[in-house]
C-alpha cells in the first residue's frame, strides 16, 4: 500500500542522511589529515611526496567533506518532510 511505501522511503532516507553524516565527518577528518601533515614537515625535513599526499588529502577530503554537506542537507530536508506529512 502506499502508507507502507512511503515508511519503506523514510527509512531509506534516514539510512542515506546517516551515511551522509559519516561521509561528512570522514571527509572533515581527512581534510584536517592533510593540512596537519602539511604543518607536520616544517619542523623537519621533508621530501616532495609528503606534500603530494597532503595536497591529495586536503583535495579528497575537501570534495569529500562538501559531498557529504551536500546530501546531509538534502536527505534532512527529505526526512522533515516526512515528519511533516506523517505525525
């Protein structure tokens, strides 16, 4: 029926804000690896690829970071609305 759908689609986009929200934190964790491990090296000599990989976390974790700021906001506007419709 319909009313079951629509719990089968409210549990589906709660399950997506939740990865969201990891995908979010993850991404914020990795940025912040980044900038660390670019920091890290001044205070000893580093060669070229450490700042590869940093630039490479800053960059992966940035895109990832706003990915999951993106979906967290749209999946928690999908799920208020369900909210709304079903008290």
């Amino acid at each position: 029926t319909a009313g079951q759908l629509l719990l089968k689609m409210e549990s589906i986009a709660k399950q997506k804000l939740k990865k969201a929200e990891l995908e979010f934190l993850i991404g914020m964790a990795i940025f912040a690896s980044g900038i660390a491990i670019t920091f890290l090296p001044l205070s000893m000599p580093a060669n070229r690829l450490t700042y590869i990989v940093a630039g490479c976390a800053i960059l992966i974790g940035g895109l990832k970071f706003i990915k999951g700021l993106y979906n967290k906001s749209r999946f928690k506007k999908i799920t208020r609305n369900f909210t709304k419709e079903n008290p």
